[in-house]
C-alpha cells in the first residue's frame, strides 16, 4: 500500500506544481486589483459569502477530512453572519452535517477519485453558478501541501462580477466589460481546480503515512508476538523436562 501511495503521490505533485500556477496567479490578480466583496444588506443576499469545501469521498488518511471540516466550523464561529456552504466529498458532508447541516446548499460525491481536471471544476463551477444566490465572494477550502510531512487547511477566495468591477485598480488590467462575467466563472473553476489538485496531493500524502505507520506498527507487534511465542514455547519445553526428569527420578 505505501509503494502504491508513493507512485500515486509523484503524479499528484506534478499536477499540484501545474494547477500552483494558475490559482496563484489568480490570487494576485485579485490582490493587484484590490478586490473585495460587497458587505450584506439586511433586505438582500447581495454580498453573502459562500464556503467551498474541498474533501473526498475517501478515508485511511489521517486527519486530512477532519481538519477541513474543524477549519469551516472555525470560521462559521468567527463570521457575523452565517454563509452557505458546498461540499465536495463525501467524508466532509458527513463530518458538517451534524452540526452546519442547514447550511449546506449543495454537495457533490465520487470526488478524488483520481487527480481532479479541470473539466470536473468547470461542472463544479457551473452548478455552484445555478444557486439563486448571487453570492459576492466565494471561498474555496482546501488542505495546503506545505511539505512532505505537513499539511494545513487554507482558504482562497473568488469574486462575482459585481465585485470585480468594483476593484479599486482594475483599471491596470485593462478587462473589457463584456469579458468580465467569464472572468469570473474562470476564477472561481480555477480556484476549485487549485483546492481539488492540492488537497488530493494532501491526501495522497497522508494515506501514504498512514500506511508506513501501519506497516511499521505491523512489524512491531509481528516482533512483539514472536518474542512472546517463543518465550511462552520455551516455558512449555522446560515444563515437560522438569515432568520427564522428575518422573525419571521417581523411578530409581
């Protein structure tokens, strides 16, 4: 199973290193521009924040699900207002729906499967883009692969067209108006790719572990056991020569 993980985890690294590029870039647009999101009326939804979860559909990796899903009820504690939330896999649905169940708006299963592509964040995208909610920022929550050994959940946002337009230092970019709505959707597929691609490089890191560990701690009780089988065979030896001998001395 580690062979397995560890051929597994190069491919996730290599797309992870690919999928960096983009949502980073993304980021920085947005950073550039001065991006923010509209705040909420109190008689309107403009400008309510919507939470991408991105997990999987599979366990045997530690803590990776139960990290999202502590991170999301974090910032559902620290927000004013509570915000919609999407979840992508089903380990995190079933982590949320306990406690943030009502708001849950949408959910999606058989996530990461494979290494996530782009044409499954576009579908994503699309079906997040049908909510009647015209949701001013969205945020996409995913595990950040830091090194080979750690990971921690991070947070990255996207804008509607409303906000974008309202950027402060939008103008440097030079962005046509019309061109501004596929802008948007772009931005939102490219962070889910970027959340899906590096919380399964995550994952497929941590199951990896998990399964050293578990091979080690196989090779430890196997080392255990034989060491109390032959103690236990050695007693049971002496036993019967103490019985032969003291037999055999009975007899004289």
């Amino acid at each position: 199973m580690k062979i397995v993980a560890s051929t597994r985890l190069n491919k996730a690294q290599r797309a992870m290193a690919e999928s960096r590029v983009y949502g980073q870039t993304s980021e920085e647009i947005y950073k550039q521009a001065e991006t923010t999101a509209a705040p909420a009326t109190e008689d309107s939804a403009v400008g309510k924040r919507l939470v991408v979860v991105a997990s999987s559909d599979k366990g045997l990796c530690g803590g990776v699900h139960s990290q999202l899903s502590k991170k999301v009820r974090q910032m559902q504690a620290e927000s004013p207002e509570h915000f919609d939330i999407v979840v992508l896999g089903e380990k995190a649905k079933a982590k949320l729906s306990s406690v943030l169940g009502n708001d849950i708006v949408l959910s999606f299963s058989n996530v990461g499967k494979d290494i996530p592509t782009f044409a499954e964040s576009l579908a994503i995208a699309d079906e997040i883009s049908k909510l009647d909610t015209d949701y001013a920022q969205t945020s996409v929550v995913y595990n950040g692969f830091k090194s080979a050994l750690s990971f921690e959940p991070t947070v990255a946002d996207a804008y509607n067209e409303t906000s974008i337009l309202a950027s402060k230092e939008l103008s440097q970019y030079e962005i046509e108006d019309d061109v501004l709505r596929n802008l948007a959707e772009f931005s939102l597929a490219n962070v889910i790719h970027w959340g899906l691609v590096e919380g399964h490089a995550c994952e497929i890191q941590a199951r990896r572990s998990a399964m050293d560990n578990a091979s080690n701690n196989a090779s430890d009780m196997i080392g255990s056991y034989s060491i109390l089988y032959n103690r236990t065979r050695q007693a049971v030896i002496t036993n019967e020569l103490v019985d032969i001998i003291t037999g055999a001395s009975s007899l004289e």
